[in-house]
C-alpha cells in the first residue's frame, strides 16, 4: 500500500503549556496528552484532517538540534486570510514572498525556535506543473 500523506511531524519543546497555547493560536486543535506518572509531558495537535504536529516537553533541550529535518511546512488556500488571523492573534512571522518555485510562502518560528514554512500553491507552482528545474534563490 503506497503511502499516503505525511501523518505528523514531532518536535521537542521547552515548555509544554507555552507551546501548546502558542499552536492554539495558529488555530490548532488538541487532540489528546500524553502522560507519565499522571504528570502531562506531550500533546498531539490537528493542524487540518489528518495531519498533525506532536510536541513533547524537554527542558534542558536549549536551541533546536540538527537532526537532519530542516523544516515542515504546512499548506494554506489563502496566505492573506491566514496573515491577518496571525496580525490579529499577535503571531510574527515573515513577509510573504513568492519562492522560486512560484509558490506563496511564510515563515514562522514557534516558542523554543522551531522554524517552519506556510505556502500557497500558485497556478504557476513547480509542485504542481512538474517537469522542469528550479534554480534555488537562497
């Protein structure tokens, strides 16, 4: 059976509580904690149907770690409604900026640093025209 989309993406957080009601502000849902000994140490939270992000509590975790994931990046129908849900919520985030593969896109970095993308598909999106190369412009 292929698969069939990317189920979610896990990240350690500092504080659990901070993370969580930072996510809630981009409109996430949670979903169910995980716990030890009764005490909360982890969260899953619905970005959209079937996709999530998954947070566990680390401490003495400091800046992200290189682990080889670079970044996530989540898809949205309209960057300019989602900006202004952002603008109005206090949530920072970068200019929009048409990428080098025509495609919309924003930058976020959560509480304890962890950077992600939020894009827009174009009509013009390497993702969906396919077939051809892209010269990266970073």
């Amino acid at each position: 059976m292929p698969v069939t989309r990317i189920a979610h993406v896990c990240l350690n957080v500092q504080d659990l509580d901070r993370s969580i009601q930072w996510y809630k502000k981009l409109g996430f849902k949670e979903v169910f904690h995980f716990t030890r000994k009764g005490q909360p140490f982890g969260v899953y939270l619905q970005i959209a149907s079937d996709s999530y992000i998954e947070l566990f509590e680390n401490p003495d975790m400091g800046q992200p770690i290189n682990t080889g994931i670079v970044h996530f990046c989540l898809e949205t129908e309209s960057l300019e409604t989602l900006m202004a849900e952002y603008d109005e919520a206090g949530i920072a985030y970068t200019p929009k900026k048409l990428g080098c593969d025509q495609t919309w896109q924003i930058w976020l970095k959560d509480p304890d640093g962890n950077a992600f993308e939020i894009h827009q598909y174009t009509l013009n999106s390497a993702q969906k025209k396919g077939g051809m190369t892209v010269e990266a412009d970073w």
